[in-house]
C-alpha cells in the first residue's frame, strides 16, 4: 500500500490555508489603515474627528464621493487629502472583497450585508443589461458613476458577476475610482472659484447633490419593487 500523504502533513496544509485566510481578511486593513492615519496626522488635531467621520460616513449609503468630497472641500479639507482618502477605501474594499469573496457570507453580519449587495447587483444587471454588453467598460462606468456607497464594493462584485478576472477589475475599479474623486473635485473647485468661495451658492449646490445621490440611491434598492 502506498501512503500519499501523512496526518502531520494534512495538520499543516490545514494550518498554512488558515494562515493564508487570516492574512486575506487583515491584509487591506493593514494596508489602508496606516496611510489613512498619516493623512490624518497632516490635520490640526481639533479637525481629525471630523475629517476620520467624513471618511466612515463615505463607506455608508447612500453617501459616496458625489457628496463626500465636495462636502469636505466646503469644510476646508484639501482636495487632494480627501480625494486620496476616499481612493484608499476604495482600493481596501475592493482588496478585501476579492480576496474574501467566496468566504464573506459566512462571515457574521457582514455577510448579510454582503448578500443583500450581492442581490442589489444582480437585480442591476437585470435592469440595465448594457451594462454586460460592454463588461470591463461598464464596471468602469459604474464605478466612474457611484450613487450606492462606496462605489468599489458594488463594483467588485459585480465584476465578479460579469466574469471579469479579479486582477482586471481591479486595475478597473482602482482608476474608475480616481477619475471619478478628481473629476468631483475638480468640479466643485471650479464652481467654488467661480462663485468667489460663497456657500450660500455651495451649500444649496452640495444639499441639490445629496438629494439626488438619495433618490437615485433609493430608487436603485426599491424602484423594481414598485413596478
């Protein structure tokens, strides 16, 4: 009888696989985390708080960049800053996402959310089937175009759902995400110059793109319903 395998290899071929799941769900969060902080380090102490509250309220529909950015900028946060911050959640959320993708329901809470997104998306591509049609570009549009949150969560599975490999989509999502924050900040710079750094002409201008980021946002999650 010829023995392939031994119990002690199985024990560490068991034990690298949790390894390589640990390092996985850790892994953005090590990354993005301590150039976040050094962002943050950048600030007056007293404007932290705000500026790290900004950046959770990014990750939470249904604000994303349309209302994040010219938010912070109002607030007097450099374009840059924000732009880099909101770019860097992107790239960990899509990070974590592709590397976790086919263990993430499992995982307590976020799992349900990660479903519920994962239903949202197929739902999209039933509604909007241009989308599938032109693949890698249409995720780039879809994340150039965020109305749901943090754009590259969605995106990333939805790549997943359009077949596309992980290491295209990313590239994908990474400059969908950055065109997008620039071409947001950029806007809001001209229009701030423009209107001589007057916010009784922003403010109404940031409230009239929230509220459009929250109809769309609402419609996108209840509008097939209502049919």
């Amino acid at each position: 009888m010829q023995i392939t395998s031994f119990p002690q290899d199985e024990g560490n071929k068991n034990e690298e696989l949790v390894k390589t799941k640990v390092f996985y769900l850790i892994f953005p969060f090590i990354l993005s985390l301590p150039l976040i902080t050094l962002l943050a380090l950048m600030l007056p102490h007293e404007e932290v708080s705000l500026f790290l509250t900004l950046l959770v309220a990014y990750i939470i529909p249904p604000a994303g960049k349309e209302s994040i950015i010219p938010f912070g900028i109002i607030l007097g946060y450099p374009w840059w800053m924000i732009c880099s911050a909101i770019l860097i959640i992107d790239i960990a959320s899509a990070l974590f996402i592709t590397l976790n993708f086919h263990y993430l329901y499992k995982i307590p809470f976020f799992g349900q959310i990660f479903i519920r997104c994962s239903d949202g998306m197929q739902t999209l591509l039933g509604r909007h089937r241009w989308i599938s049609r032109f693949s890698l570009f249409g995720l780039f549009l879809f994340i150039f175009f965020p109305l749901q949150g943090s754009g590259a969560i969605n995106g990333t599975i939805l790549s997943r759902l359009l077949g596309i490999e992980p290491r295209s989509a990313l590239v994908c999502i990474i400059a969908g995400s950055g065109l997008s924050c620039l071409a947001i900040a950029f806007g809001v710079t001209f229009i701030d110059e423009v209107s001589n750094h007057n916010l009784s002409v922003m403010i109404p201008i940031l409230v009239l793109i929230i509220g459009i980021s929250i109809v769309a946002t609402l419609y996108g999650a209840y509008g097939s319903r209502l049919r």
